[in-house]
C-alpha cells in the first residue's frame, strides 16, 4: 500500500466542487480510495493554511499512476 498526502486550497468553490464530483467515481475504479479528508485545519508549523485535507491510499505506485494518467482522470487533471 502507498498513502498520497493531498494539501488543498480553495480559490473556486464552484470549480472545486466539480472537480471532486467528477473525479471521486475514478479513484475506486483503478483501486484507490479515500482514507481521510477534513475541511477543519490549523496549521502547527509553516505558513501555509489549506482548505481541505485528504490521504488516498493505493495498492502501489503504479496503480497510482495507471490512475493519474488515465482517460478518466485527465479532465480533472487539468
């Protein structure tokens, strides 16, 4: 298993809402799934503050990266 760390900030509701809605249904499908997510975050060390906080967890890297650059993955990559 590989666990990916992903910092977001938000500087479209809108956009940012279609793009969650479009690519959740793809991570399931080449094996991924979400494991945590919080939109409740302070920062301890660092300046940066993010809106949204999520760990995917994968069966390796390569299943990873069949998803990233995948067909259904690709208008969301963007």
């Amino acid at each position: 298993m590989i666990q990916y760390l992903i910092l977001v900030t938000i500087k479209d509701s809108k956009l940012f809402s279609e793009y969650v809605n479009g690519h959740i249904p793809t991570i399931s499908k080449y094996g991924g799934k979400i494991v945590f997510r919080s939109v409740e975050n302070s920062t301890v060390l660092g300046r940066e503050k993010c809106d949204v906080v999520v760990v995917q967890e994968w069966p390796s890297e390569s299943t990873f990266d069949l998803w990233w650059n995948s067909e259904e993955y690709e208008p969301w990559a963007r």
